[in-house]
C-alpha cells in the first residue's frame, strides 16, 4: 500500500537518488536512464529479427496472431486503461474492421465484387469504426461504468447475431435476397494488403507489417498520453466530476477514448481479414473478448508496454497449451515457480517439496501394490521428466471421471487454503500439488480447448484479486 | 386472438423466469453496486443441478417418486446448489475487491463466469441435457381459461415466479434483514455504525439472489427443455438487461423489466421472427438509457459533492 | 461579478436553497458563513453547474449561466475547490495541474501525436500556466515535488494542489470550499495569507465557504450568512456576527439575547 497523507515520499528521495540498493543497482540506475523511444527501437529491433531466425511458418503465425492481440490490447487501454471504461463490446469493433474490409475487397458484393485498395479502405474503415464507437458511446454520457458494461456487452452480442443473420437480405428492388455477410459461414476470399505496389501473401510479410503498424501505435499512444488528450482522459478515469470541474469535458473525452479503441480495434480487424484471406463470425465471439482482457490485465492496464507485453505473453502460452508435451512443461513449470516465489525461506521450500515428492511414491507405491491398474496410465510428458512423473503420479489409464473430481478438488482446495492461516499452508500445499498434478493428467491436458479457457477465466480472476495492475502497470491508490 | 393470448402467456412465462434473474442481480447491485457477470452461470448451475435431481429419481421417463416431490426436490436442490455457489463466488473473488475500483469487480466476475462455465463443460461435457418434461407432466394437462388451454408447465413457472417475487418483497420489505440490505444498500459505512453486519447482510444477500437464479434455472428448464453450460450467458445478459431496464437497486423494477422483456421477447418471436429477439430487446435497453437512465422505477443516484 | 438572483433548489421536499440573492463585485472576497445543512455547499453546486436551478437566475460576468455542465461554466472563468479534496490522487502534482488547462488548449489528438507547432505551443504554454499556479505556493509545491503523486502529499499539500489545480484553469473567479477545513492554527493562517494574495496578487475574484471565523475575520470584504437555504444577514463581518439572526443560527435562540 503506497503510503498516503505522510511526505514519505519525500523522506525516501534521497533513497531514490541514490538509485537502488544492490550488486544490480549500476545496471538498474543506467536502465531508467534509457528513454522510452529507445526501448521502443531496441523491442522492435529485436522483433524484426524473430522472422529471421525461424523458417516455420506456424511460428510466424503465433508472431502474426500475438501482434494483432497486442494491437487489440493498446485499443483496449486506450479505453479501459486510460479512460476507466468498461466496453465489453470491444470485439465488436474488431469484427467491424474485418467484415467491413473484407466486403470492400471481395467478391461479396455485387458482381465482381468490390476491390479497393487497402490504404483507401483501412482508413475509411478506421473513421467508420469511430463514428460507431461515438454511437455506442453515447447512451454511456449518463451511464455509470457498470451500466457501460452492459450495453457494450449486448452489443457485442447483438453484433455477432446480425452478421450471421444478414446472409439474407432483401434489398429494395432488387429480386432475390443477397448475402452480405455471408452467415454462418463468413466471406472467403478476401485480398492481400498491398504496400507500396507489392502484395502481402506470406506470414512473414503480415509479420512485418502488424510490427510496423504496431510500433507506430505504441509512439502514437505514448505520444498522445502526454499530451491535453491523455491528461484529460487519465483525469476523467480519476474523477470524473471534479475533471468536469477543472474544464474538461467528461462526455465529449470518454466519446473520444471509445472511438480511439474502435479505431484501433477495426485496424486490427481489416489486417487480420487480409491475414486469414477470409472472416467469420466465429472468431468474433465472447471468449475472443476474454483473450484481449486477459491479455490487458495481465501486462497491466494503462500501459502502453503492458498492453503489447500481455498480449505475447498469453498468445506464446496459448500456443504452448496446444501441445500436450509442451503444456506439461508449461504446466509443472509456473507450479513450481509458484511455490519458490511464495515458500520462503528456502528450508521451507525444500520441505515441501521433498515432502510432495515423497506423498507421491509413497501412494504411487501402495496404489501399485493394491492393484497395477491404477497407476498403468503415462503422463503426458515425454522424456525422463515423463519417467520420473510415471513413477510419482497414480494414473489410471481412463481417468476422466477421477480427473474432473481432482479438478474440483483441486478448486475447492486452493480455495480454502487462502483462508488458512500462514504457517498451516504449506501442510495443504503438499497434498494440493499432488492432486494438482494429477487433475492435469487425468484429465486437464487432455482437453486443451477447454483448459485454455479455464486459465484464461482463472487468470482474469487471481490478477484481479492479487495483482490489479497487472506486470507492467502502476499501482493505484483509490478513494471512493 | 388465442394466438395473442398464447403469446401474452408466453411473455408472462419467460417474463417471470427474466424476473427472477434480475431480482438477483439487483439485490447484489444494491448491496455491492457490483454486476455480477457470474449470476448468469450461478442460473445455469442450478438448471444442472435440477436435470441431476432428476435424474437421480431416476430419469424423466420413469420418476421414482411422485411428481410434486421430484419437483420440490429439484427447487430446493437448485436453491441450495446455487446459492452455495453464489456466496463461494462473492467470498473469494468479490470481497477482497470491495474497496478497490468500481471496474475491477467487474472483470473478476467476467473471470469467474467464464471459468464457471468451462468448468462444467469440462466436468459434464458439451452435450445438451434435456429436462423431457413432457415425460413426467403430460403436455396435455392444461389449464382451460375462457377458449384457451395453458400448459400446466407454464402455469407452474408462472406461479413459482410470483410466489418467489412476493416472498421476496415481504423479505426485503418487512424483515430484519430485509432492512439490513436496504441500509447497507443505500449507505454501508453508515449501517455499519449502525451495528449492521455488513459481511452477513451481504452474504445473505448473494445466498437469496443466487438461489432464485437457481429456481429459475430449473423453471427454464421445465419450460424450454434444453440445459447447456452455454445458456447462462445470453439469460444473465437479458437478466440484467431487465434489471437494469426496471431501475437497478429496485425489486419491483427487476420484475417489471423482466416482464418486459419477457413479453418483448414472446411477440417479436410471434409476430415479426425470432431472430430479431435480442436486438429487440437491445432496442429497448438503449432506448431506456436515453430517455430514462435510471431505469422505469429506478431513483437517482445523489451526487455528493 | 457573479450574480444570483432569487435562486431556489428543492430535494424532493427538502428547500435546500430558498430566495437567495447573492452578488460579488469583481476583485472582492465574500464569506458565505453558515451552521452545518444551510446549503452553503448547495450554492456552490448550483454556481457551478452540477444542478441547475429551479428558480431565479445566475449570471456570471453578465451572461446567465444557470443550467450550463460545470465544463462549460469552468470555462467561463469560474473555478473551485472542494470541501472533501477531490484530487487526481494517481496523476503527479503537476500533471493535476496541468489537465485543468484542458479548456484553454485546443490541440486536437493528431496535432498532437504529430507534434504540430501549435501542439507545442501550447504545451508550453500549458506548462508556464502549471509552474505559475505551482510557484504561487513557494516552496511547498515546488521542484521535485512535481513528479511527487498526488496521493503522497500531506494534507496541507493537498489542499494547496487544489487551489493551484483551479488557478490553472485560468479563471476570473475562485468558488473555495472551507479552504482551511482540517488544519492546524499554523496552517490556518498560512491559508488565509494565500487568499489575501490570491486577490491581491493575480486579481481574482474570491467567494468562500469557511466555518472558521478567525479566517473569515481575517480575509472578508463582505459576509453572507445562510441558514435553511436563506440568507439571513449581509454586511461586513462584524454586522454580521453580532446580527441577532446569524448567532440564533449558529448558537440557538437563547444566545442571541445573551451574546458577549
């Protein structure tokens, strides 16, 4: 807790001319000197080559698809960040972008279809996302965050209804009804970008370009959060009525921070119509939405470099979660990252896992003795990691049904170990590492559509309620 | 005129089930000012937990109890099931939460209902689970009123609707706790003084709306058939729709709004096409935050400055 | 300067504010003295515009402004603080400076990503305003602490920020709300030293809301007692104070017959 009312801050000045105490404080003083442009160039640098060093075309997708939340995510602060706005109708604007791109650079309308170049349309497309996202901002003026919240949200829903029902409509005059948004099934076929004459057909040339446009957004945005703009929306978020007050207008700011997220969202949206040469409306629906706000929250909100940090972040371990190998290692990695952060000291941590590890061969043993059914299962881990786990882990070979019990186990247990005392926690630790380890590979890895929903949910929910600014935010101090 | 007549019933069937989850979150809205995005799958959890009840009777088709019992059984299963839930959701994901922003709240519940929901597609499966009333109260045991037949089904959703709702205003109107709510609704430091227990009042409140979210789950299911781990978000979203449409904060605004939705909903289905249901109804949530934000019967919220 | 005439505001059935005429000439401090619930605080929201109200008129400057959003009357030159400090407790002291110079600025978001020369200027300009509504204070607000968050400064501190916030709105007018509320003797007179110089110095015109009449003494030109939402006594401030009707408020019927 940041301390307040006391000149602390003050007192603790001299510390911090002193720059940090440590071997690492030379290193640490020399780093806050760098300004943020150039931490800019040398992260972008460092992107640029990422291409280079791989050929994998899977790899430069992951590249492609974590660029294009990382943009969703600097939208999505601009509003919720800055401004303190709730829109959970966000991907609304995102479909926006994409269908609206991909109907003027189609075949989908009229004859041959409608074809304008890119840097014509994004633009336009840009506007036209603003101008909707003034719209849907405007029975917000006398709203309270919450009742934002709602709206923005029926109107991601109500969104996604219309595309898929607008496959047929009967224009006046016209004798059969035409598709506009093609329905369930989207608009295929829709053109590459073209910069400067050449078109963007690999995923390294979309790799390039989202680099581009999103390095552009990050100098923008930070250039616009020092500015009137920036000031006016971080005063709006603080205290809406005294900003009022202070000549800032409250209804006109928020308006602009939502047509500033549209805009960047449609952007977002129209490159990755030209990515996947197609759109469709599943990609548009609510656990998209969840995506970017993990992704926001978890690099921390009202950070520029949050936003992109976040967005990497979550789209590298969804990728990793797809693999049931690389998803064990993701899995007993963060497990037992958790515990050395938060066993301390180390005589602690050394006994709780020495005292994990022998809960597990000892019930791996007396399971094997009272039948070997019960532990013919193998983990999902290859390797002599994957040996070492079989010889821990009681694993039947079908163990869904144990495997959900352990999950719910698993939530019930974490649930009411935050309510025991401190020293009684790591007696439940033992145990709950155990069943942890199992729930994951009875049943856990086994479903990775499912369990990366299940983190995404819990992850919104653990930074919320232990870390709200995320990684890279700042603390807040609030006064209601 | 019967169709009208059929689509008014229909209105007051989906309008009472709407009522009910609104009065949830309205009730927690006082109480907390906090949307609880969850409420809508605390509703699909107690749907679930009736469609187990029954089948622990042994399935629709061949009860092992007589009718009235299993459907006891079911609400109270449900009641507790969900309320449960609720108050485990409030405790550790709300509370410590309840001096930070007004926003942060809300994205843990947007945290919680999709875990919710992945939680029991994960445990039960994406299959859709089938109520099957017709099995156990034969379709045809109607309700003559005037030149109409009304199904006993909706004829039970709507009565257990309004009892719910009466036993609700009696409570918040008349009890103790009742007053408790209302007091730390409209000003919690000072219920606090006043030697209100503000943990208890607040758990309490989540237990009852929670619970009546499970009911209605259940009375959905009864009614609609269908159970999926899907369908508390589209019912919370028009849930709150309702509540917020009646005057969030109100009890007799969350039934007013529900009905309205309710009959909305019914006749736009009848009359123009289901699939305008929802935009429809975002029509109306729109145009009711431009004329009238507050809500219908909602009191404005003084600014102290 | 500023002008209510007749002005009436109703809460249901409460009459917060009944009848009330109110007029400040240009460069003059009035008090606005009364017990707790008079509506002292009501005034100030109906002048600057988070209600407006349901009888007579406000004029500022000449020109009505009832019913006009407090951005719009903020605009006009009228600025305040509060009785509860509302600060942009997570902003720096200069940055809660800065974003009240928003109305004067007109740089649109383009201009300034692109850095245009006009963004610029005014940045500048905004800045200058800041460091002068700042270096009023003297050391207090001055240097390191502009980076300081709002949230770590003491309370004295706080209450300065405010004021300097509201003068950087540039305006003609201060609307002060029980500026000394909460501090010790020391600080007390230090404020009401500020308030002196608030008008002598940058020539605004002052209308304040104090409970302490030391303060009041000290600073008024002119006293306006309230009390139900009505004003019960004018004059200077020792009219005032010894005005039958002024200590019956404060001190209830007996006193006023056995005043000191």
């Amino acid at each position: 807790m940041p301390p307040i009312g006391v000149d602390e801050w003050v007192a603790r000045s001299g510390e911090r001319t002193e720059g940090h105490a440590g071997p690492l404080a030379p290193v640490l003083r020399r780093l806050e000197r760098i300004p943020p442009w150039a931490w800019l160039a040398i992260a972008a640098g460092a992107a640029a080559l990422f291409p280079l060093l791989t050929d994998s075309a899977f790899a430069l997708r992951v590249g492609v698809n974590a660029l294009l939340l990382a943009m969703l995510a600097l939208g999505l602060n601009v509003v919720v960040g800055w401004a303190g706005l709730l829109d959970l109708g966000y991907i609304a604007f995102y479909g926006f972008g994409a269908y609206a791109f991909a109907l003027v650079s189609s075949d989908q309308l009229g004859e041959d279809g409608v074809h304008l170049p890119a840097w014509i349309s994004i633009p336009a497309i840009m506007v036209a996302a603003a101008v909707l996202g003034l719209l849907l901002g405007l029975p917000s003026r006398r709203l309270v965050g919450d009742y934002l919240a709602i709206v923005t949200l029926f109107f991601g829903q109500v969104f996604v209804e219309l595309v898929v029902n607008l496959d047929r409509v009967r224009l006046p005059g016209a004798d059969e009804p035409i598709s506009l948004t093609g329905g369930p099934n989207g608009i295929p076929g829709v053109d590459p970008i073209s910069v400067l004459g050449t078109e963007i057909i690999t995923p390294r040339g979309y790799f390039y370009l989202l680099l581009v446009l999103t390095v552009l957004l990050m100098a923008g945005l930070h250039l616009l959060d020092r500015s009137r703009t920036g000031r006016a929306w971080r005063a709006v978020r603080e205290d809406a009525l005294a900003a009022s007050f202070m000549t800032i207008p409250v209804n006109g700011v928020k308006l602009m921070a939502f047509a500033f997220g549209a805009a960047i969202a449609a952007l977002a949206g129209s490159v990755f119509a030209a990515v996947q040469a197609g759109v469709f409306p599943q990609s548009f629906e609510t656990p998209f939405l969840i995506l970017i706000y993990a992704a926001l929250i978890l690099g921390g909100a009202g950070s520029i470099a949050g936003a992109v940090l976040g967005a990497v972040v979550v789209s590298v371990t969804l990728e990793l979660l797809r693999d049931p190998d690389q998803a064990s290692v993701l899995f007993y990695g963060v497990v037992l990252l958790t515990l050395v952060a938060r066993l301390r000291p180390w005589k602690l941590l050394a006994a709780v896992l020495g005292a994990t590890v022998a809960l597990g061969l000892v019930t791996h043993g007396a399971a094997g003795a009272i039948s070997p059914d019960l532990t013919a299962g193998e983990p999902a881990l290859g390797g002599w990691t994957g040996g070492a786990l079989d010889a821990w882990l009681v694993l039947p070979e079908n163990a869904a049904t144990a495997g959900n019990w352990a999950f719910v186990a698993l939530v019930c247990g974490v649930l009411a170990t935050t309510l025991l005392a401190p020293r009684l926690r790591p007696l439940a630790i033992v145990p709950l590492v155990y069943v942890a380890a199992f729930a994951w590979e009875a049943r856990l890895v086994g479903q990775p559509a499912i369990t990366r929903q299940l983190l995404l949910g819990a992850l919104l929910v653990v930074m919320m309620t232990w870390r709200a600014h995320g990684l890279l935010g700042s603390r807040r101090v609030e006064v209601l | 005129m019967d169709f009208f007549v059929q689509q008014v019933v229909n209105g007051l069937t989906l309008g009472g089930v709407y009522a009910l989850i609104a009065l949830g979150y309205s009730l927690v809205y006082g109480v907390l000012k906090l949307l609880n995005f969850a409420h809508g799958d605390v509703y699909m959890v107690g749907a679930f937990i009736g469609f187990g009840v029954l089948t622990a009777f042994g399935g629709p088709a061949s009860l092992a109890a007589p009718v009235p019992l299993v459907l006891l059984a079911m609400f109270v299963a449900a009641a507790l099931g969900s309320g449960v839930l609720g108050v485990v959701i409030e405790r550790f994901a709300y509370r410590p939460l309840r001096d930070a922003t007004r926003i942060a709240p809300l994205i843990t519940a947007l945290g919680v209902s999709f875990f919710l929901q992945n939680a029991v597609l994960l445990l039960l499966g994406a299959d859709v689970r089938t109520y099957d009333t017709s099995a156990f109260i034969p379709v045809t045991t109607a309700v003559d009123v005037g030149p109409l037949s009304i199904s006993l089904v909706r004829i039970l959703v709507i009565v257990a609707a309004a009892a719910l709702m009466v036993a609700l205003a009696r409570l918040v109107g008349r009890t103790k706790l009742g007053r408790a709510m209302r007091a730390v609704a409209f000003d919690r430091e000072a219920a606090q003084m006043m030697g209100v227990d503000i943990d208890r009042t607040i758990v309490a409140t989540f237990f009852i709306g929670s619970a009546l979210a499970g009911v209605a789950g259940v009375l959905v299911g009864l009614v609609f058939l269908q159970v999926s781990h899907l369908m508390g978000f589209i019912a919370g979203l028009k849930g709150f729709t309702a509540a917020v449409i009646g005057g969030i904060g109100s009890v007799p605004g969350a039934m007013l709004g529900g009905l309205l939705i309710g009959m909305a909903e019914s006749f736009t289905a009848a009359y123009i096409s289901s699939t305008f249901q929802n935009l429809i109804v975002f029509g109306i949530l729109i145009t009711v935050m431009l004329v009238r934000p507050v809500g219908l019967l909602g009191t404005p919220e003084l600014n102290k400055v | 300067m500023l002008e209510l005439s007749g002005v009436g505001l109703s809460f249901g059935g409460v009459r917060a504010v009944h009848d009330l005429d109110l007029a400040v000439e240009e460069g003059e401090i009035v008090s606005l003295i009364g017990p707790n619930g008079a509506g002292k605080t009501t005034v100030f929201n109906l002048i600057t515009g988070v209600y407006g109200p349901q009888a007579g008129d406000i004029r500022f400057a000449g020109r009505s402004i009832a019913g006009l959003p407090p951005h719009r009357i903020a605009g006009r030159g009228l600025a305040r603080t509060f009785q509860a400090i509302r600060l942009f407790l997570n902003m720096s002291v200069k940055e809660n400076v800065l974003a009240a110079t928003y109305g004067n600025t007109s740089a649109q978001p383009w201009q300034s990503i692109l850095r245009t020369p006009k963004a610029r200027r005014e940045e500048r300009d905004a800045n200058a305003v800041a460091e002068s509504a700042l270096g009023f204070f003297g050391q207090r607000l001055a240097g390191y602490r502009w980076d300081q968050p709002a949230y770590s400064l003491s309370y004295a501190n706080r209450r300065r920020l405010e004021i300097a916030r509201a003068m950087a709105t540039e305006p003609r007018m201060l609307l002060l709300d029980e500026p000394a509320a909460g501090m010790n003797p020391h600080e007390t007179a230090e404020i009401a030293e500020v308030i002196g110089r608030l008008r002598d110095e940058r020539g605004y015109t002052i209308l304040v809301i104090e409970h302490d009449m030391h303060v009041v003494e000290g600073i008024s030109d002119r006293v306006v007692a309230l009390d139900h939402g009505k004003a019960i006594a004018r004059g200077s401030f020792d009219q005032v104070a010894t005005h039958p009707a002024v200590v019956e408020a404060y001190l209830g019927r007996g006193a006023a017959s056995t005043k000191r």
